[in-house]
C-alpha cells in the first residue's frame, strides 16, 4: 500500500472528509458516535492517519482536519457509509 495508512483506517479519512465538508465538528466524540468505533480503535485509526500525515489536529478548531494530501487521497475513495465493510486493500491503492 505505498506504506499508507491501513484501509480500516482511510475508510475514516473518508468520514472525516464528509464531517468536514458537512460542517459538523471532526472531533473524536462526532468520529467515534458517526463512526462506530471503539475509543481504542478510533485512537489506532487516528495516529495512522496523522502518521501518514493524511490528517492533522486543528488547535483552534479542536477538531482532526485533512491536509491536501488527505484530500486529495480521501476525495479518490467511495462515499462513507457506516454499516459498510473498511476498505479492500485494492480500494485504498486506487485512492
């Protein structure tokens, strides 16, 4: 996978993203709640993200923001659907 992030966790990339693009906050209550994940979960996701520096922690905002990377890679995935299957990793590579 290039070494991205795993595709469990680009699938909440994608939520993210939609959060974002909705205007409702991307903090880790709104991505654990909409998500469905676990807080031990959701904080593995979290650090893949920010490790492939496909997300960042917005201080004023208090809330996770995609970089342009993030973007332009979770733009390229399908539409974030929460009873849905984490990503094949086929899917992640086409992203």
């Amino acid at each position: 996978m290039n070494g991205l992030a795993q595709p469990h966790a680009l699938h909440l990339l994608r939520l993210i993203i939609e959060l974002r693009s909705a205007d409702i906050p991307s903090d880790d209550f709104w991505l654990g709640t909409v998500g469905e994940r676990d807080p031990e979960q959701l904080a593995a996701e979290l650090a893949a993200l920010e490790g492939d520096q496909l997300i960042a922690w917005s201080e004023r905002a208090q809330q996770w923001t995609p970089t342009l990377r993030g973007l332009a890679m979770g733009l390229n995935l399908p539409a974030f659907e929460p009873d849905a299957a984490p990503f094949t990793t086929a899917e992640a590579e086409c992203a």
